[in-house]
C-alpha cells in the first residue's frame, strides 16, 4: 500500500517532499470506508467518527511512536484562563479588542492561586496561564504571579501563554519561574498571516519571540489552526517545515472554529479528519513532542479528544478557571466545559482517557529528552 510507505517514509526521515505530502494528504482525504476497530470501541454508535483503511495505518503508526516515547501517559494540564482583554484585533478571535460584546474579566492573583490550589489537589502538575495579551497585567505583576506559584508548587511545571512580548520580558518570567510557553505561530505563511492578523502584527515578530523564548531555555509550543480561512495545502506543508526545522517541545493543532462576533462568522471550521491527520503526521514528524488533543477538538466533535488521542496526541488540558468566567473566555462558539467544575471535568477526562487506552500520569509531564541547562 502506498500509504504504508508514506507512513514509514515520514517516520524514517522525519518529512517529505512536497509531492509526497501532497499525495498523503490526498490519499487521507479519500472517502472513508468504515469506522475502524479502535474508533468503534470509543465511539459506540457516533456514525460521523469513520476512518479509512489508509487513516488507521497512518494512526496505528503515530500511536507506536507516542507508546515509544511516553507509553500509555497522558498528562493534564490544568489550564486557567486569566484574562479575556486583549490589545490584538485577530480576525478569527472571539476575544479581539473590537469584539464589543464580549463580557471582559480579570482574575486577581488571589484568584490564581486559588485555581493552582484546588488544582494541585486535583492531581495536575502543571498550571497554564493563557489569557490575551492584557497590558495591565505588567511584567512586575506577571512576575509575581509566577514566582508566588513556583515558591508554593516547587514540584509543579508554570506554563505561559500570553503573546507576543520582548526578549527581556521573556527573561524575567523565565527567572521568576515560568518552564514553558505556548506560542502558536497561527500560520507561516506572510501572506495568510496578514490575512488573518491585523497589520501591526507580524509572522517575523510571532518567529522572533519563539526564537527568542526557545533560546532563553522554555520548552515552547508552537502550532496551527486547521482550516482557518484561505488556509491551502501549501501554507500547512510550509508551517510542518518550519514546525520542523525550529524543534518545538509542544505543537498546539486545533481546528479553526468561527466566532459570530467575528469577521471570518460566516467561515466553514476546520474539520474533525484534517486535524486528526496532522496530530498523527505531527506526531511521526516530531516524534518526543507533546501534542495536546485540544478543546477546540472536543468542540467540533463529540469524542474529538478521545479520536485526537487514538491519532497521536499524549496531553489533556482540562479547565481550571473559576465557572463564573469560564463562559467568557469565548474564541469561539460553542466551546465545551463552560459550565463543569474543575473536579468533574477531572474524573470526565480520566473518563474518557481510559475509554481511549490510555492512562492519566500526574506528573509535570515534560518533553521527552527535554534537559534544562
Ligand atoms: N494571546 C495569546 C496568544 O496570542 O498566543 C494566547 C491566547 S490566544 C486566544 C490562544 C489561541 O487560541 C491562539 O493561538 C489561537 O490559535 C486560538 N484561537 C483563537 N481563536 C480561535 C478560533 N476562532 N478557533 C480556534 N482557535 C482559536
């Protein structure tokens, strides 16, 4: 079969030529044939969840690199989302400046640290602080923050994902305490770039803060959105190269989801099956990363976690913001777990971890082969 060439081709020499994507994901792409052993013992009787012949030979190989790096873990990260202002205006986002009908909010850092502590006594290990990139929290104020939860949590990994900032920024959280940070790239291409991004925002200032952060010594996630407007084969096959060549300890794939308050509302999301083949490629390319089944996966389908874990991915990130904010960090519509308390989000997602094969490890969960100097 072809596809199995492709496959230990790509799990060999860790990429292909153009051609060669080209003709995998055109041969990924082809009709389905049928649900396939392992989706049918998750799914039960979810008919969407079907998986082709040539999908489950490219999936079973991504599950024997992951299984070679990290067995059957798969670690959570308890995710609390912080702040919903943001300065930036990208047009995919539910919470960009101009959206006048998002309802804002700040969490205080007694807040924060009351999320880390049920937390921590939930299991998670590591804690990320996402928000969008909201000036009043100042570098002084991030930097306590993150110092307060290291001294509190020593055994504990501190993840930040709040943008783009300067090198000396990235420094100081870095010695405050911060392990790691998640930048996606969005897209590297400069031409989609500028059509999904405002123009003050830039693919070589997005390249030189992941430079710059990786350089500085945090295990840095980069990623993509799937199926974000005029996204082409060809800008997915340039961000694989760059994702590639700039060794990423995490890659963030998730589908591109439309927000109505959006410019892209009337857009088509990405789909469950492209995001499935690019966890598993990602995977096979990347084969130590840590690959997260994303939320924004478990949105566009049911058991899109669950799928996105049979195809490669080994991280969690349950919600462990307060439930009366949950509701307002929206990127986009119908997002899950808006309403679930951090503990039955906790025994959900062991839940559904197992019905995948897999087993929840509480631990900081970092990159296989990562060493800190
Ligand atoms: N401000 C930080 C940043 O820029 O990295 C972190 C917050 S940002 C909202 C987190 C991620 O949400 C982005 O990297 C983007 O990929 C994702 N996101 C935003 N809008 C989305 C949408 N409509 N569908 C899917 N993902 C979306």
């Amino acid at each position: 079969m072809r596809i199995q060439a492709l496959t230990d081709k790509l799990r060999e020499e860790r990429t292909l030529s153009d051609a060669e994507f080209e003709e995998l994901f055109a041969i990924l792409s082809q009709g389905a044939s049928g649900p396939c052993a392992d989706q049918v013992r998750i799914c039960n009787d979810i008919p969407q969840a079907v998986c082709s012949p040539e999908e489950a030979v490219l999936y079973g190989a991504a599950r024997q690199v992951r299984e070679e790096y990290y067995g059957k873990d798969v670690y959570l990260r308890g995710l609390i989302e912080f702040t919903n202002y943001c300065r930036n205006d990208c047009r995919y986002c539910g919470i960009r400046r101009s959206n006048r009908n998002a309802e804002r909010y700040r969490l205080s850092k007694e807040q924060i640290l009351d999320c880390c502590a049920q937390g921590y006594a939930l299991g998670f290990r590591t804690f990320v602080l996402q928000g969008g990139e909201d000036l009043s929290y100042t570098d002084e104020k991030i930097c306590d923050i993150v110092s307060s939860i290291r001294s509190l949590y020593p055994d504990c990994a501190i993840t930040l994902s709040i943008g783009e900032k300067t090198r000396e920024s990235y420094k100081a959280y870095k010695d405050a305490g911060a392990d790691r940070y998640l930048l996606r790239q969005e897209t590297s291409s400069p031409a989609h770039y500028r059509y999904l991004h405002p123009e003050e925002l830039t693919i070589e200032n997005r390249k030189r803060c992941l430079a710059d952060l990786k350089d500085l010594g945090y295990q840095v996630g980069c990623g993509i959105m799937v199926g974000s407007p005029e996204q082409t084969l060809s800008n997915v096959i340039e961000d694989l190269r760059y994702m590639r060549d700039f060794g990423p300890h995490m890659v963030g794939v998730g589908p591109f989801i439309p927000h109505r308050d959006t410019p892209f509302r009337d857009e088509k999301p990405g789909t469950l099956k492209d995001t499935l083949h690019l966890l598993a490629v990602i995977r096979l390319m990347l084969p130590g990363v840590l690959l997260p089944a994303t939320t924004a996966l478990g949105t566009i389908h049911p058991v899109g976690r669950e799928l996105g874990l049979l195809a490669g991915a080994n991280v969690i990130m349950p919600n462990l913001s307060p439930v009366n904010v949950r509701g307002k960090y929206l990127l986009y519509d119908g997002k899950i777990c808006t309403g679930d308390e951090a503990a039955s989000c906790r025994s959900c997602m062991d839940r559904r971890i197992e019905r995948a094969g897999y087993r929840t490890a509480l631990v900081r969960g970092d990159c296989a082969g990562f060493a800190a100097e």
